[in-house]
C-alpha cells in the first residue's frame, strides 16, 4: 500500500492534470461530496475569470506538506502551482481497507504570482485588456 504522502503526490498530479478518473477513485463519499462543492466553487471562479478576459494558467507543479495526524485522519496541505500563482488545499485522508481515500478537503488560502493573499470572495478583475474575439 503506498503511504499517505504517496497517495497524495497521485492525487495532486490528477488534479493538475484534470484526470477525472483517477481523481473518483481517491474519494469517500464524505470526500466525493466535499469535491463537488469545491468544484462547483472553482467552476464559478474560472468563469468569471474568463468573462474579465483572463484565462486561468495551467498547473506546472505541486507540493505536498504532511500536518500530522487528527483522530483517524492525516492531514495533508496541497499547494497548486501556476503561472497565476498558488491554491492552498487542505485534505483529510483516510485509510479505508488499506488505501488511502480524501474524506474531507477545502481550499484555504490562494495567492498571486507576486506571493499576495488573493480574496477569493471578491470578483474576479482583469490584469489585461479581454482577448478579442473571433
């Protein structure tokens, strides 16, 4: 069985790679409902990104920081990188049958390129004019 920090070196890879499938495998159904509204919420972030003429810049890398046990769970902060920045994602993990499945996950922090607490309640505004469309 790969260790905590393996499992979540996978996870943060699918998701920079938006590997749908691999991603549905690592959730509990606690997880799995977690996920869902984190996307939902990352949905509506890059629409409006793009509705002010920004494009979201793809992922390039990840790093994985182990926080420790709490109660049955390992807590594992994600850190997403792009050209735009970083998404700070904490995640849950538990061990189920011997794997290692997300039970719980939030985005808890996101700064610029420049290292700058983004808000991420506050619209989403262009640092460029909107690209022209066709």
């Amino acid at each position: 069985m790969p260790t905590v920090e393996e499992a979540a070196n996978t996870f943060a890879n699918d998701l920079a790679a938006q590997n749908v499938a691999g991603l549905m495998m690592v959730f509990t159904p606690e997880g799995m409902m977690k996920a869902m509204q984190m996307q939902g919420q990352m949905q509506a972030r890059a629409t409006a990104a793009l509705a002010a003429g920004k494009a979201p810049a793809p992922m390039t890398g990840h790093e994985v920081e182990l926080k420790g046990e709490e109660g049955e769970d390992q807590v594992v902060h994600l850190s997403m990188l792009s050209a735009d920045g970083t998404a700070e994602i904490m995640t849950r993990w538990r061990e189920v049958e011997g794997v290692w499945k997300v039970n719980d996950m939030a985005i808890v922090g996101a700064k610029d390129a420049a290292g700058n607490a983004v808000d991420l309640s506050a619209p989403v505004t262009a640092s460029a004019p909107p690209a022209p469309t066709a």
